[in-house]
C-alpha cells in the first residue's frame, strides 16, 4: 500500500504548523472551552475559592492524550487567576539552577506549566518537592565536607503538571498534587462545537453538512480538528469557494487518504498488514513495525490508540489481533466518493 505524505495529518502531537494557530484559536477562559464538562465545573469552583482566599490553587496534575487541552487549560487557569503563566517541559530543565530562575522569577500566586512532567529526571524531581510543600528550594553549595545547604524562599505558586504517561510520575510527585484531571477524548458534537468556533475565529464559512463531516474525521482530537479544518481552508482558497461545501470536503480527504472513519493511509495499512500478512494477529509490535515501515513509538503512541477505540484492533498478551469490525471495514470502500 502507498505511503501517506501528510503522514502527521493525524498525529495529536502539536507540529510547527499548528503553533501559530494554537495562540489564535486557544480558548482564554472557562465559558470557551468546549467539552470536558466536569472537569471544567470542578475548576471553576477551585479557582473561585482560591480568589476569595487570595491563595494560590493547589497544585494540578492534567493526564491525557495529546491535543486535548492540557496547556490550553494551563493558560485558561493563569487568566482566570489573573496571572501570566510560564511555560517549560520537563526535558527542558536540565539542573537546578534552571528550575530555580524559573520559580524564582513568578509573581506572587502564579502559575508554572510543565509539559511531559513525567520526563523531569529524578534530581530535578527532589529539588521541586520542599518548593511544592513549602514555598522553598534547597540548594547546595560546595562539595564534599565543605557543602552547604542554603533555604532559598520563593513566591507562592501553582504548579500545573501535564503528562501523556501518568504510570511513569513517581509515586512521591503525584503525591503533591493536590488536584489530578484525566482529560477525556471529545464527543462528535463537541468537536463540532470547537470546528465552528474556529471558524468563527478564522473567518471560514462552512456548510453545516461539512462540519458535521469535519468533525467525524477529526480522532475525536480538537487540535486535529483544528488542523484539518485549516487544510480544508486552503483547498477551498485554490478552488475560489466562498463557503466550502461538503464535496470539497470529501475531494481534500481524498487527497489526503482519510476514509469516512478518519483513518489514515498508515491507519489502513497497520490493518492490512495484521490482516493480509498475518491472518489477523495476534502479532508482536516490533514485528507489525517491521512489516509496515514504522517506528514503534509511532504505533504504540499514534496509530494504535485509535484503532483501539474504535474496536478495530485488540491488545493481548501474545500481541495485536484485528477484530472483525478491521476485516469488514477494509473490505469496504473506506475512501468518499
């Protein structure tokens, strides 16, 4: 089967394309952000008694995908507490001197974003625990018999913790989190809801048929919403469409290889090799990497996940098996006409 070219069309991972339209199209408080509807209640009810009390929130844990809104809520959490939030990840601080300038330079009650904190390396990680219980950094001056230990005080914050890998946290980080959210995958009409704000934003006008469309292709993922409601953008530019239509729609998915279930040609072809390589599994992960030509990060972290939740792959102890739902629908004319 061919290869994809837009091969990261369906990645959840934010891409150098997305970043420009991630600022323009980020929701800035509670009331814009669609979807996660407990959670959001839940956090407008923290952020209000933590006003009242001119306190910092206590320290937040979001886990989840990617592209479901962890640091758009990081940015939603600083403006409602009306502070600026600074934003790092968690290979980015290599020492503690590095931790230390960023904590040392917050505002009083502000708020820090670290991204992938699951990837912080275990010194960094001992260094945060007295900053997160006491508002303090221990660091240690000298070597040897000479060394010293010097308390250095810093502001009152709140510390937003985002992580696609929650197994990987230490037990004692978690632990200091006061609030955990597990961000769920979005529903149909909650994407619709987001395709239609961003249009909005961009200025884009769309058949109600064609969002309703969008949105179905969209892995249930608002930043791949986001991204394909742009390239859909683009098509209808070249064409001189004015209000982009449903058959545009379908002749850019085409294009791009995204079937009616919003899989990709790579999605399609993990199925086929499953099915017509090894008569439907169960097959190991380095094998099915090996028969597809795609590394096994991106499976595991990308394609499967998906798959999974559509019911048309399995996981089981002896590897992965393609369910019959897989057979039918490659058996199917997957592409629009």
């Amino acid at each position: 089967m061919p290869k994809a070219l837009p091969k990261n069309i369906v990645s959840r991972e934010e891409l150098p394309e997305d970043q420009g339209a991630s600022l323009t199209l980020r929701p800035r408080t509670l009331d814009e952000f669609v979807g996660q509807k407990n959670l959001k209640k839940s956090l407008r009810i923290f952020i209000k008694a933590a006003k009242q009390r001119n306190e910092p929130l206590e320290h937040i844990l979001f886990q989840g995908s990617h592209g479901l809104g962890k640091t758009t809520l990081s940015h939603i959490i600083a403006h409602e507490m009306g502070v600026n939030v600074q934003i790092t990840s968690g290979p980015a601080i290599e020492r503690t001197g590095d931790l230390a300038a960023i904590l040392t330079s917050l505002p009083e009650n502000g708020v820090l974003f670290i991204d992938e904190i699951h990837r912080l390396n275990r010194h960094i990680e001992e260094t945060l625990y007295p900053a997160m219980e006491e508002c303090a950094l221990d660091i240690i001056v000298g070597k040897g018999p000479s060394a010293k230990t010097l308390r250095l005080d810093i502001p009152h914050f709140t510390l937003v913790g985002a992580t696609t890998k929650p197994s990987l946290i230490s037990p004692p980080l978690r632990d200091r989190f006061g609030i955990t959210y597990r961000l769920s995958f979005y529903e149909t009409l909650e994407i619709e809801d987001i395709i239609r704000r961003s249009s909005k934003i961009l200025k884009i006008n769309l058949e109600p048929k064609t969002v309703s469309e969008l949105a179905k292709r969209s892995r249930f993922t608002p930043r791949i919403a986001n991204r394909l409601l742009k390239r859909t953008r683009d098509f209808a530019q070249i064409k001189g469409e004015r209000v982009i239509k449903e058959s545009t729609l379908f002749s850019l998915l085409n294009i791009l290889g995204i079937d009616n279930f919003g899989l990709s040609l790579v999605d399609r072809e993990i199925l086929y090799s499953l099915i017509k390589k090894f008569n439907g599994g169960p097959v190991g992960l380095k094998t099915l990497a090996a028969s597809t030509g795609e590394d096994l990060a991106s499976i595991e972290e990308i394609y499967e996940p998906y798959l999974i939740r559509l019911g048309f792959l399995n996981r089981t102890p002896r590897g992965r098996v393609a369910t019959k739902l897989a057979y039918q629908h490659l058996k199917n004319n997957t592409l629009t006409d």
